[in-house]
C-alpha cells in the first residue's frame, strides 16, 4: 500500500564431497564402523558457501582484514519438486560490521555452486579508532526523529563504498512530525559527527467480515482472542491498547469496517492465507522466513498503513473503515518478507511497493475468494476506496492510476515510492499473463510493443521470490533484472521461464545488464505430482479415496508408475490406473481393514517416472472405538521462556479416564537447535505427574517454538508448550554491568559480564564470546563476580 500504508565458480567449488578417510586394517582387524550418515543439503549448502565465501572468489572479493559472517540459510525452489538453497553472509572489518557488504551463495540441494552474489566488492581501509562517544553519536541521531520512542541499537560499524567510513549506524524508533512512524537507521561518522546517511524501515504500505467473505470466515485464534495458535508471532491488537480483542463465544467482528475488531477479523484471515501460500507455493516458513510472523494494529488513526520495520499498523480510508482487505494486509507483510530476506528492503524507489503488491497479488490468487470480496486481481486497495477514486495502482496498466509509469527510466530513481513501483508491478503481471491473457483479465501494453506470454502466478512469483532471496543492499531494478533471470534459469533447466521473464523486463524497458545469465535448455522430461485431498478419515472397516495428478513441466510427456507405502498391516492402496501418462490423473482407493488401531498414519504415494521419481504424502486417519483403558494429557504451565543458556520447565499432568491406571512412556518434539528435554520421571502412572525441563545453550536461536509432548501408552496423545528463547546469554550475574550480548559490536575498553565472570575488551569485535577458546586476544578476564 501508500508507503504512509553467476558467473559460473571454478570447477573446485562446483559441488563438494566429503571424502572418508580410513585407516589400513589387517585382516584379523574388526571390520570399519559403518560410514557416517551423509549430510543434509542444508548442511552441503552450507559447507559450500562457507568455502565459496571464505576463499572470497568471484563476486565474494574481500581485501585481508574483511571476513564474511554467515547469517542465515533460505530455503527456495519449488516446493516438493526443487530445492534451492541461499545462504547470506554479513562482511566484517577488522571485527566491525560492514554495512552494505552482504553477500549471498545460491546453491542446490547437492551442495553445488550456482551463483555468488555481493552488495560491494572488497577494498576496505578505514582507521577505526573513534574520535566521538557513542552517547554523542546517539544525541546526533536523535535530533533527526521528531518523537523519539527508543533507541534499538547504537553500534560503531563501518559503511561500505570506497575505501569506508567509520560510522557509528544508531536506530531511531519514534514519529515524523505529521505522525508517521518511522525507524530510522542514522550512521553518524564516528570521527566527525556528520551524518553519513540515513535509512528508514518504515513502509507504507470465524468471524464477520466486510471486506472478505463469504462470511461467517473461518479464523485460527487462541483463548478467545484475536492471536493464532498455530502460527507463531502472529496477532492482532487494537493500536490504542497494544492488546488482542477477547470474545468468550470466540466469534469476533460485526461485519461493518469501521469496528477495529473486524478489522482484526480481515488481518487474522488475510494473514493466515498468506501465510499458507508462503509455505505451500514458495516454501517459506513464516513471515520471516523461520517460522515467525509480526503483530498488526488496527486503529491507526492516518489514511494509510504501515510496515514499522517491527510490526504492522493499519489505519483507515476516507469513509473511517479500517483497510484490512487482503492486498493491504498482503502488502503490508510483503515489506516484511522484503526485510527478512537476504540484503534487507531495497533503496531504489519503487521496488519495496512493488514488492508488497506482488504479494498481495499472490495472497489474493490463493485464497481466490468469490465475488463481491477482493477476489484475485492486479489492482491494489480498490475493495477498500483508500481516498474515495478507488485502486491506488494497477499492475496491468500503471497508467491508469494517477499517470504511473508503465516503463522504467533514469528518472524512475528519483520518482515518488509509489509511482516508482509501476515498472515492476507492470513487470510481474507480463511474467503472470502475459500482454493478452485472455480469460476475462486485462490486456497489458508493452513498452517495446512485443507481445509476451505469462507463465502463471505462481509460477512468476517463485521467480520473484527465489529472486528475493538473491538480493543483497542496494538493490535496483537493474540488479532485480540479473537477479529475477538467474532464478528462473535454477528453477526452470528448459529456459521457457527464463525466456518470460527476460521478455517481460525487456518489455518494461529495464534493458539488458553486463553479466546477466544466459540460459542454454538442459533438455530431459520432468514432471510434478500431487494430491487431493491431502489426508481424510475413515472408520476401521471404511474405504477412502483421493485423486492424484500429474502434470508434466519440462519436455514432452513420460509414463509415470505409482504405487504407495507406510501404510499399516491392513490398509490397502489401489490405483485406478496404477500408470498415467503425466499430465492424466488417477484415483487412489484406501480400504481399512476392521482391525486396524486407531491412529493418524502418512501414506506415501511415490510416482517413477522414466528418469526420476517424485512422491507425495497423504495423511490417513482412521477412527474406532476408544481404547478400554485412556488417559488424559496436560502441561501447567502451557508456556515458558528463557534466555539462550538456560532452562525453562512445566508440569506434564496425566488423568485416567477410563479404565485403569497404566504406565506411559514420555517424549518431547520440535526442540529449537541445541536445546534438550528431560522428564523426571520419563515414565509414569496414569493419574501421576513429571517434570518437564528444557534446557537451552548459547547457541539456541531465540524464538518461539511449539514443543509436542507425546505421552505413549494404550493411545498416544500430546500437549503442546509453547517456548520462547530470548536473545543473548544468561545473566552474568555482575550486578550493573551489562551482559554480554552475541549481536552487540564491542570496542577497546567496553566492560561485560559473562559466566559470572566480568571481561574488559581488548579489541574490536562482534560475536566473540567471552571465555571462548577463540576470543583470548579479544576479551581479558577481570575476575569473578
């Protein structure tokens, strides 16, 4: 909404082996132990950009005191069929951060190298030893905020471009004086005290509902509240309060939009189907891209919404109806995705908008809801009438909103945000369908007057979104060009997306780049399996059925073998044909067995094709009568938190319901990395209780997470504890002295505690943990607490 709402690698770093290495054994020797488990490809991609990073080739130049930090790992691809894998860095110079040096490592599941990408090349030579305070360089950065509400971080660092500067990079968290939220990144030269630049986040961008429908909607709250249960981090609270709205009959809204609590009702249905297609047609976890997503406001009082660069604020239209439709709500996050992804949301005006309407388009294509709701299109904001003239922008046409460009130019740069973002939006609809689709949506003229024919929506957004995931800071319409044909080139090997795709950049006039990709067709048959519905519930004794489907999706068609495995003894699965050209369907057959125990099971149906096989889960649930002895299961707590290095814990309660007592076996699932539970006693009697402790290390990224206790017996049933891992280390337990934290840049001098130790800096770091084996020359110990 309104922002107020490769160059291929040298052959060594082409794929990696792990090679094992064996002693000579005689033959009265045991045999050798078995070899190791071969690694993940999360692992190979990661092993494949460290080194890719770590011997600075290509794009990856780094000069001798600069190293690359790894960040995060993304997953792409295409959900089921293809993965891909991009794993960005964070630059260091001489232990300070660089901003603007990021990188990203493309690669597939294999570990192999497919493209390297970087915000600058190395170079850097900067003094860094500080002439200014920080607290002078806060005061600096607090002038440029009218309302100052916090200060999120004040970290000496260095900014990239030509030989660097010193900087200290303060976030400013407050109001403009017209009330717009702004986050406002300042980076005060370290040694002048001039401000060097500055960088704002902010982007403007059941129940009964006004917007969507058809109502009553079907809505994930928790506790009768306006807060998912299902996926972490989001809810949605009134702006005046900061809390969720309650309902004891956990129905919520009016259906008339100008009641905040519907406009909770659009956010919470909006959200969660952006979320399903985030996972199902990108294979995104989350808004975040870890399985996390933001709060959103209702009740802003501005003709507009907002992305904060921490939440989500939504206002209202002219008539004071809260604008939560679909492709504000979906635009909205789309800033969000746009922050957590490699390189951050990009600089050149236009590209952040655009982004957030290609999601919304996206978010309004899958949900695909009926007439007279915000069905699927390529208009944004027309169902809620922002200022009473309707859509605020069209993809199809740009120009047909307020005289938006349709074709980039130098002067797009330098154009307003929103107006800016008409290249790109022109751009996705061409790559979706086309300058003549058909089918009841608009023609689409073009710049060059070619004609261009679209790969679909999904489609074209996984180009977008893989794209994303190549982005390093400072994007530009020119890099997205580069960055959009090396995607579709990984996703697609027949080049038909790569040839769409540059089609449509050339039809919007972003011209050809120096070092572009070129796409050769790879050949070879490919193609995709499914199935509907994905699971179903049958009685011992019942039968079942779902379609599979094929479809062929790179040369010609191929015969496809399916057959299906994991059920349990007495479950049958028959296919009607057991064999289908792809591209036909068949009909999957599920017979139960009168004996067969009451349980959820995952059949999988595996399609082999003449030269690779793909497969498909579906979840078969069979019911029966209740088992002659049952118990219950519960938590109390439910939820808990600790800090990264500590343990948090919860009462497991169970309860004979019927029957007698028995003894069941205890387990825990979905533990965050590094952490560890313990149940004291790991097994009990029904109607007895244990003690559930989790306990996490330094290394356990914060978050929320759904731990599922599992309590085995006669029958299995779970609880869920609902565990939140906060930032940084334990309390170092030296009163005042501030603890140490993994994300804070330290200099000379800087006084911690850590391990109930305290530690003086002797050196420029990040991330150097106290005590560490390799932090001697950064920290030096100044005794116990």
């Amino acid at each position: 909404m309104k922002r107020r709402i490769g160059v291929p690698l040298a052959a060594c770093l082409a794929a990696l082996s792990v090679p094992v290495v064996m002693n000579a054994a005689s033959a009265s020797q045991p045999a050798p132990a078995a070899p190791a488990p071969a690694a993940s490809p999360l692992a190979l991609a990661n092993s494949a950009g460290d080194l890719a990073a770590a011997s600075g080739l290509d794009a990856l130049a780094k000069g001798p005191d600069e190293q690359f930090v790894r960040r995060t790992t993304y997953q792409g691809g295409v959900p089921g069929r293809k993965d891909l894998f991009y794993v960005s860095y964070d630059r260091t110079y001489k232990g300070l951060p660089v901003i603007g040096g990021d990188a990203v490592v493309a690669t597939d599941s294999a570990g192999k190298v497919l493209d390297t990408v970087a915000a600058n090349r190395g170079g850097l030579a900067v003094d860094t030893k500080a002439t200014i305070t920080a607290q002078k360089a806060e005061g600096v950065a607090r002038a440029q905020v009218s309302k100052v509400d916090s200060i999120d971080g004040n970290a000496l660092s260095v900014l990239s471009g030509g030989n660097g500067k010193l900087v200290y990079e303060t976030i400013v968290a407050g109001h403009k004086a017209d009330g717009v939220p702004t986050r406002l990144h300042v980076y005060v030269n370290a040694r002048t005290g001039a401000v060097e630049g500055t960088k704002d986040d902010v982007r403007a961008g059941t129940g009964q509902s006004q917007w969507n429908g058809p109502n009553p909607l079907n809505i994930d709250t928790s506790n009768n509240q306006t807060v998912d249960p299902i996926r972490s981090g989001v809810r949605c609270v009134d702006y005046s309060g900061g809390q969720p709205f309650t309902k004891a009959n956990n129905s919520f809204g009016n259906g008339n939009a100008t009641s905040k609590e519907t406009g909770c009702v659009d956010v919470l249905w909006s959200t969660q189907h952006e979320w399903d297609m985030l996972k199902n047609w990108l294979g995104r976890s989350g808004i975040n891209g870890s399985g996390g997503g933001v709060t959103v406001q209702v009740g802003l009082n501005q003709v507009n919404a907002y992305w904060t660069g921490d939440h989500i604020e939504i206002g209202h239209n002219n008539a004071n109806q809260w604008i939560g439709s679909m492709d504000v709500v979906g635009h909205e996050h789309g800033h969000a995705i746009d922050q957590y992804t490699p390189g951050g949301a990009g600089q050149e005006a236009g590209l952040g908008e655009g982004t957030g309407d290609i999601f919304g388009a996206l978010t309004e294509a899958y949900t695909n809801e009926p007439s007279p709701y915000d069905t699927p299109d390529y208009t944004v904001g027309e169902s809620v009438n922002l200022v009473g003239q309707g859509p605020i922008r069209n993809m199809a046409n740009p120009s047909l909103v307020n005289g938006d460009p349709n074709c980039y130019s130098s002067r797009i740069p330098s154009t307003e945000v929103h107006a800016a973002a008409g290249p790109l939006n022109h751009w996705f609809y061409l790559l979706a369908e086309g300058s003549n689709p058909g089918g009841g949506k608009p023609t689409s003229p073009t710049c060059n007057n070619s004609s261009v024919t679209g790969i679909g929506i999904q489609a074209a957004g996984r180009v977008f979104y893989n794209a994303m995931l190549l982005k390093t800071s400072g994007m530009s319409y020119n890099r997205y060009r580069t960055a959009t044909l090396t995607a579709a080139k990984n996703l697609d090997p027949t080049c038909a997306q790569y040839n769409a795709t540059k089609a449509a950049w050339n039809a919007v006039s972003v011209a050809q780049q120096s070092g572009e990709p070129t796409c050769t067709p790879q050949g070879g048959n490919e193609f995709s399996i499914a199935v509907n519905p994905t699971s179903g519930t049958v009685q011992a004794g019942g039968s079942t059925s779902a379609t599979v489907s094929t479809s062929t999706t790179s040369g010609t068609a191929q015969s496809v073998a399916l057959t299906a495995s994991g059920q349990p003894s007495g479950v049958t699965v028959t296919f009607n044909p057991a064999t289908v050209n792809s591209g036909a369907t068949s009909t999957a057959n599920i017979a139960v067995g009168s004996n067969v125990t009451a349980g959820t099971y995952p059949i999988v149906i595996k399609g082999t094709g003449t030269a690779t096989n793909h497969t498909v889960t579906y979840n078969l649930t069979v019911g029966g009568q209740p088992p002659a002895n049952d118990f219950s299961l519960a938590l109390n707590p439910t939820s808990g938190s600790t800090d990264a290095g500590s343990s948090v814990s919860t009462t497991v309660g169970t309860t004979t319901t019927t029957g007698s007592a028995q003894t069941v076996t205890l387990t825990a699932s979905g533990l965050p990395t590094g952490a560890t539970a313990t149940f004291s006693p790991s097994s009990v009697t029904t109607g007895g209780n244990s003690t559930l402790t989790i306990a996490t290390t330094s290394s356990t990224p914060a978050g929320q997470y759904s731990v599922t206790v599992t309590a085995s017996g006669s029958a299995n049933h779970t609880a869920t504890f609902s565990l939140t891992v906060n930032g940084g280390n334990p309390p170092g337990g030296c009163g005042s002295v501030a603890e140490w934290s993994s994300s804070q840049a330290y200099v000379p001098n800087d006084l911690v505690s850590h391990g109930s130790h305290k530690w003086k800096s002797t050196w420029y770091s990040t991330g150097a943990e106290p005590g560490a084996p390799g932090s001697w020359a950064v920290w030096q110990d100044q005794g116990a607490c």
